[in-house]
C-alpha cells in the first residue's frame, strides 16, 4: 500500500486511531475525518484511493455520503459499521438499484 491515499471517515476516535495506525504501517499516507461534513470535504481535496467509512455518522446518512461520493469518483469504499436488521435490509436494497 506504499503511497496509497487513504481517507477514513469515523465517528469513533478509538477505531479512527487503531485504523489509521494500521493503514500507517502498511506505507499509505493516511487521513482521518472524524465528521460526514469533515469527510466530504477531505474528499474533494485530497482524491483517496480508498476510502473507509461508518454508515452510522452523527452529522450525516452515510449511505448518502457514499452515493455522494461515488457519484463524483468511482473510488474503492470499505463499509465498517454496525448495522441491525431492519437498517441493513434496506442498504442492501440500495446497493442492489445503483448497480
């Protein structure tokens, strides 16, 4: 992952700081967002590789977060996040329509 940009968008300081240490220590050059607002942002300015986000955002619906984002660039998104039931059911509906 040697010069991999990669950004996460996490509310969670402990899982932001465990998960930039590791995407350090692979060589990628790593940017945390701890906001959806804070993530858009960074986005635009740094053009990720990668981008690792919680769907669970206190600012914003991270599903549209990453509809926003994948509209603008087609950009590698790894989903972390815990879901219930109900909330899952209906993001795999989501995911099913934009393919």
């Amino acid at each position: 992952m040697d010069g991999l940009q990669v950004l996460l968008i996490i509310d969670d300081r402990g899982t932001l700081e465990i998960l930039s240490d590791l995407f350090a220590a692979t060589g990628a050059r790593v940017s945390a967002a701890s906001s959806g607002e804070q993530g858009l942002h960074c986005f635009h300015v740094l053009h990720p590789d990668l981008v690792v986000m919680d769907l669970k955002l206190g600012d914003v619906d991270g599903r549209q977060l990453y509809a926003q984002m994948r509209s603008l660039r087609d950009v590698k998104v790894i989903i972390l996040t815990v879901l219930g039931e109900e909330y899952r059911s209906a993001w795999g509906q989501c995911l099913s329509e934009a393919d």
